[in-house]
C-alpha cells in the first residue's frame, strides 16, 4: 500500500536584469525540495514569452529591469491575461510608498526585499503559489502606515499647481499657465509645502510622486 503521493514543487520563473542576482537566485532556490526553477528571464519582455511558453505558479519579480519594460508594466501583463495566470512575487530592493504601491496595484501577489532570509523568500513563495499574499516587514509597516495617515488634502487649484510644479514650471510661468497673479502662486505653494511636509519645491515634487498626488 502506497502512501500519498508527494505534492508537485512549486514552479518557478525568476525574472532579475543582473545575471549574477539570477545565478544566485537559482542557486538558492535550487536547494529548495519543494521549488523548481523552469526559466530565467532577463528582460519584462522575455519574461512574458516565457510564462506564456512555461505556465511557471509563480514569478519572481525584480522591479528595475533595465532598458524596456519595467517590473510593474511586465506584471500587469503577467496578471491581465487571458485564463491562468501566474501569481506575481516582488523581490527587490526599493521599499518606497510608490513601488509599493504601484506593484500591488499592478496585480503583485506579494513584495518581498533582497534582504531577506531565504527562509523567508522560501515561505513566500509557497504562499504566492497559493495566492496568499506575503509582505517584507519593513514594507508591511509602511503599507500600514499609509493606511492610518491618509493623503493630504489638496484643493484643486492646490493640485493644479502642483502638476504645473512637476513639470519643472518656475512660479512667473505657473500664473500665466493657470492666469492667476505670481503673488497667489506663492500663497499657494506656502500651503502645498505645509500640506506635504516638506519646504523645497523638489521636495514636493518627490511627495506628490510617491503618494500618487498627481493624478
């Protein structure tokens, strides 16, 4: 009598634009007994033909990928497609509100960093498999963090001067744009900056970017 059968390792895609990542990724997850290997991808579009041609359960997602398509464009490929899709697990390096963000809202299953243990990175990649979404602790922490301190709230002249701001508009140029006085440009950009905590405008560019405030 023949016991249960073992189950069948998790298959894995590993998609990193630094060959020597990717051989250490291998490597590691090699040593693994329930996890398999199927492909490496150097690029988001290598990575979409060879999902499609090897079905992996998971693929493991580096955000910066070089020239082409970045991490997030190739999942919201990876997930949009038509019948079964592979779950999506973020393995990088960047643990900023933006990337995180905009990863999750691409379709990622989870948003693991480098400097993980490979316990962890083992763990969670059995939960991606399983659709269950696995989050580094310091990313854990900033999500939650966004969550109990909601994004400021701009007025819509506030947000339009803004947007003319991140086009790297002085403040003479932003009157004419929306025909208001430099003197009401500046009123405003008092309160942009106590808004966003910040006193630059470089600095409220960088907020604005990274809590999605430009639309």
């Amino acid at each position: 009598m023949t016991g249960p059968a073992a189950p069948r390792p998790v298959r894995i895609l590993v998609c990193d634009d630094h060959v020597v990542v990717r051989a250490g990724l291998l490597a590691l997850l090699d040593s693994a007994p329930d996890i398999e290997v199927v492909g490496e991808a150097g690029t988001g579009e290598e990575a979409l033909a060879l999902a499609a041609k090897l079905a992996p359960d998971v693929v493991l997602m580096d955000l910066q990928l070089g020239t082409g398509m970045d991490g997030v464009a190739t999942t919201r490929r990876l997930t949009a497609g038509p019948g079964a899709t592979p779950h999506v697990l973020v393995l990088t390096t960047y643990d900023t509100d933006a990337d995180i963000t905009r990863a999750i809202e691409a379709g990622a299953t989870g948003y693991l960093l480098k400097a993980e243990r490979p316990e962890e990175l083992f763990s969670a990649i059995q939960a991606a498999a399983q659709g269950r979404t696995t989050l580094s602790a310091p990313v854990a922490s900033r999500v939650m963090a966004r969550m109990r301190s909601p994004r400021p709230s701009l007025t819509d002249r506030e947000r339009d001067i803004l947007a003319q701001l991140a086009q790297g508009l002085g403040n003479r140029d932003i009157a004419r744009a929306l025909f208001i006085s430099e003197a009401t440009v500046k009123t405003h950009l008092g309160r942009i900056y106590d808004k966003l905590g910040v006193d630059t405008r470089a600095g409220a560019v960088a907020v604005a970017k990274e809590q999605c405030l430009l639309g």
